[in-house]
C-alpha cells in the first residue's frame, strides 16, 4: 500500500492530480503516472476508511454502555 500522509494532503493530492487530467495539457507520458498516484491514494483512502469504521464500530458498543 502506498504512503499517503495525512488524510487531507492525500485529498488535496488526489484533486490535484484531478485538475491536472481535466486540464487541457495533458502529458501523455505523465497521463499514466498520474492515473497509477490517483488509483495508489484512493486505494489507501479507502483502506484507512475502511480500517476507522471498524474500529468505530468496535468502540461504538463500549460507549453506549458507558451511559
């Protein structure tokens, strides 16, 4: 899995990379290196979702029986 750093630097990455593939200059040879960086953040972003919900659901029972 690659590292994305924080949650919004891998946002602000990804939108980046975004904008650039919308622009009209587009390098073809970056076209593929920017698309592999993109599909490599969204791919953590959702692992770390993925990771947080469990974990929230795993705490969420303790806390309402805290009540």
């Amino acid at each position: 899995m690659a590292e994305v750093g924080q949650w919004n630097d891998a946002v602000a990455e990804l939108d980046a990379i975004v904008s650039y593939l919308d622009g009209p200059d587009v390098n073809v040879d970056e076209l593929i290196t920017k698309l592999a960086r993109g599909t490599e953040i969204i791919d953590a972003l959702e692992n770390r979702l993925s990771q947080t919900r469990a974990r929230v659901e795993e705490l969420a029972p303790r806390t309402a029986s805290d009540e």
